[in-house]
C-alpha cells in the first residue's frame, strides 16, 4: 500500500492488521528474541489462545490487566491478545516502588496481574494489598504459572467489536516517586501513530530493535508501528551496546527507538565502527534531552536517518526534528509536524509574543482521554485558547526561533529561581559539557537562605580523565552569568536514571538536601 493511503483509512485495529499478515505472510517473522522466533500465523495463534483464555475467566471488552515484568515474547503476546478482546493493558515500570507498583494495579482496575520471579521479590511486602489474580509469565512461583493458565491450543476467543475511543492502554506517568497518573490512551490514538509511521519509513520489510522496556510509550511508538506494517521486531530483555550492534548486524536492522543514553554508549563504543549497519533506514529518539554533539555524531558515522521526537505520553503537539537535514539546529527538537499546532503561554495563561520564553502547549489529532480515575488532574493538563481549542499542557519551557523550530530550556519544575532570577539547568549543563572531562552533567536547584534557590551540579567524567568538583565549578563559574555560579559540583560515578534514561533530578536533590543537613 502507498504510505499516504495510510491516511485516507478512518480506522483500523492492530489486531486486525495482525490477522491479516497472518493470512497473507503468515511465515513472516513478527518478533525474535534471543533464539525464540514467532511468525506471523504462531504470533496470531497465540494471540487467539491467550484472548480465549481472558474470556474464559469472565474478563470482557472495557476491562484491564496489569502487566509489570521484563521484556519477553509473553509479555507481547498477552498486551496484543488483550488488546484483541477491547481489554486495556495497564503495562507498569519495574523499577517502581512496591507501593507504587500496588497503588497502580489498584487504580487501573485490573483483574488480573501478570508479573515474573523478578518483580515478585520486590512486591514480597505489599503482596497483601494486590486484589488482582497474579500469573506468572516466567511459570515462576511468582503467581500461576503462565503455562497452566493458557487455554487449550485450538481455544479461540469471541470476535469483539473495538470501538476507536475505547481505552487501548493505561500508561502512568510516574513510576519512581509521587503519585502515579495513569494516562488513557485510545485505539484511536495509536491508530493515528501507526498512520503517522507509514510515511517515515515502516513497510512489510522493517526490522526493529527493541531494547528500552516493553512498559514505555517511548517503547511501544516504535513496536505496534512494526507489526501493523507487518515487519520484525528484535527484542532484547536488557539493553547491552555490543549485544545491540550484534544483532543489528545478524538481522540487518532498518529501525530502532533509542533514548539519548543509549545513543552516548553506543557511539563511545570503541568498535562501533566495525559492525555493518549499513541496513539501517531510520533511527529515532525521544523522552530525554539529546546532546547536539552526539546527534551529530549519530548522523556523520550510523547510517540511515535519524529523527528526534518531543512529545508527551499524553499527547498533543509533537515537534520533529530531522538532524541529517537540518545540521545546524541540532540544539533545537525541531518543528511542529504538520496538523499539531504548538503554542507558548506565560504564568497567566496568556500567550507569549514571538521569540519570547513560555510553556509548551501543544494540540494535534492524536491526544489522551485523560488520566484514570483522575478528572482534577486531567484539567490541569489542559489549557484553553480563547476560541475553546482544547490543547495539553507539557510543562517544559520553551522558544521558538524565527524558522519555527522550537529550542527547549527546561522542565518547568526543574527551573530554578535564584535570587529572583530564573536560571535553566540545560544551559549549564550544555556548558559543562564542554569542559575536556566532563562526559554529562546534571544541574539541580536546592534551598538557599540567601538567594532562596541555588544551583548545585553533578557531574560524569569521560574514561580516563580526572578533575575534581572545586576545579570544574571554578571552570564553570567563570563562564557563566553572575546568577548561575554554581555552589557546589559533585563528582558521581553516574547520573541516577529512569530505565528510559531520563536523569532523575528529585533524587539528586535529595542528596543534597541530606548533606546540607548532616
């Protein structure tokens, strides 16, 4: 089909898509992992036997199950078979908190949870407070075992009527610390990014690394993009650069979704250059600040193109940069796509005039029906022109430059107010940087009698180098502005990171807290 005909269709389920490639290329691979390989017609076989079995056990259209456990063939199969009876997928962050972990199964309604041995042992003090009926996707003792569960092999289920505004999944936003929002997203949304990939590259033939966790968006934007295409997913459970390059070389990868971390590692790798991944057609990146130097890095020696994504979870605007044809806005995250309309407010809600600094709101077709079980959250996400436009509201900060390409400060929570003065981390840490040891940095604001705010730094060094903090923060702090001096600069073997790599800044505030009060 020609990718703009994508557009012209109202609606499609990706269960149905998955149907048809079995038909039609039924021995297609549709996901590898490891030495495990399920072609089109297994794949759809086992979505059937697993959806007969939910059914079985009195789930039906509108329900929804927790998933929380590593990548796995399972794990994929009970997302998509779930799917496949109008039953939403609440896919939760390992690496929460047990309570949290807890308080998420219990907000998203889930009958039944699907966990491995792994996130069992963390649960061990809060399996009390789980109402929902525990299988095993591993056939640990984690709950019942995965295999005894499943129906017979010729169990097929009930054909259900999907209706495009019925919730597709339940994804929270926040898995480390605070309270979690669960954000509902529609198959309609995801059927308007399965349109939206159709022309930047998925066809039949697409081979896609996956390696960030099957739980984030950033994850699945790339992973029912490939199987509505009828391309082949390579799943690893755990990201490893060589392991990665290994198999982008084996199965001649075309794709693959990377946060920036992963990009750093990979193009430090000191034999990156001798892997042929001359088969790659697009890399794409989103969900954490992109270094410029290292975009460039990825556009001069990987070939294929690569295209950064700003966005939310939840929707609204995205802005698209496309590094390899735009060289000279690598610092930016690019434009708006084109229907998403991307505006900036200041602290009235008022729009800001042009060239000047404000919050990123965005609206575009493809949009959350808000957070579960939370409608005073779902209006504080939302900002209203003055003609009733409903857009979401991002919480970064922004400015747009006279080609429209939009350069993010900061998160807005993470700005920092010094002496009455706002400072934004990013443009230290860009600095810092710059510095021959410093390989990443990481600013944060802690409490300051004087100027009621300070920055305080953390920062990585490259292999091999060696420099103290007093001697970085005196670098930085005579290249810089008078009220962005840095108070203190801490050497740390590593920035603390979600396992999608965003830098998580509250805990390093924490440790500065606990310092100053020692």
């Amino acid at each position: 089909m020609n990718p703009e005909a994508w557009l012209d269709i109202p609606f499609l389920t990706l269960s149905d898509l998955i149907r048809d490639h079995a038909k039609e290329r039924s021995h297609h691979p549709a996901v590898i992992q490891d030495e495990r390989k399920l072609d089109y017609a297994a794949l759809d076989k086992y979505m059937d036997r697993i959806a007969a079995t939910l059914q079985r056990d009195g789930l039906k259209a509108k329900d929804a199950i927790a998933v929380c456990a590593s990548t796995s063939v399972e794990y994929l199969a009970v997302f998509l078979a779930a799917l496949r009876c109008g039953i939403a997928v609440a896919p939760l962050a390992p690496s929460s908190t047990p309570e949290t972990i807890a308080t998420m199964i219990a907000d998203s309604n889930s009958q039944l949870f699907f966990l491995d041995k792994g996130v069992a042992e963390e649960l061990r003090k809060v399996e009390g407070s789980i109402k929902a009926r525990r299988i095993s996707l591993d056939d640990s003792d984690a709950g019942e075992p995965f295999s005894k569960w499943l129906a017979a092999e010729s169990a097929r289920p009930t054909p259900v009527n999907v209706e495009p505004a019925s919730a597709f999944n339940i994804i929270y936003s926040s898995g480390t610390t605070g309270t979690p929002k669960g954000i509902v997203q529609s198959h309609a949304m995801r059927w308007g990014q399965v349109q939206r990939a159709s022309i930047i590259g998925y066809t039949p033939d697409a081979v896609t690394m996956v390696s960030t966790p099957l739980y984030s968006n950033t994850t699945l934007v790339s992973v029912f993009p490939t199987l509505a295409m009828g391309g082949t997913l390579v799943m690893m459970a755990k990201f490893d650069v060589e392991k990665f390059l290994q198999l982008s070389e084996r199965y001649r990868a075309s794709h693959a979704m990377l946060v920036p971390v992963q990009y750093r590692r990979i193009m430090s790798h000191p034999e990156f250059g001798k892997y042929d991944l001359s088969a790659y057609k697009m890399k794409f990146s989103t969900s954490a600040p992109f270094a410029a130097d290292v975009k460039a890095d990825v556009v001069k020696r990987w070939p294929g193109g690569l295209r950064e994504y700003y966005g939310l979870t939840e929707g609204g605007g995205t802005c698209m940069l496309a590094a390899e044809l735009y060289p000279n806005k690598l610092h930016t995250v690019g434009q708006p796509l084109p229907g998403h309309d991307m505006r900036l407010i200041d602290e009235n809600g008022e729009e800001v005039a042009a060239g000047e600094i404000g919050e990123v709101v965005g609206h575009s077709p493809i949009m959350m029906n808000g957070y579960h079980n939370n409608p005073e959250k779902s209006r504080e996400a939302e900002w209203f022109d003055k003609t009733g436009k409903r857009f979401i509201r991002t919480g970064d900060v922004g400015r747009f430059d006279e080609d429209g390409f939009l350069t993010l400060m900061d998160r807005k929570k993470d700005m920092i107010i010094s002496g009455g003065f706002n400072i934004y981390p990013s443009d230290i840490e860009a600095l810092m940087t710059q510095h021959p040891a410093v390989l990443e940095a990481a600013v944060v604001g802690v409490p300051s009698v004087k100027w009621g705010e300070t920055p305080v730094a953390f920062v990585v060094l490259k292999p091999g180098a060696s420099a103290n903090g007093n001697e970085i923060q005196q670098w930085t702090n005579e290249r810089v502005g008078k009220t962005q001096r840095l108070a203190l600069v801490e050497v740390v073997a590593s920035l603390p990171r979600s396992a999608i790599g965003k830098v998580l800044k509250r805990e390093l505030r924490d440790t500065v807290r606990l310092a100053e009060s020692a």
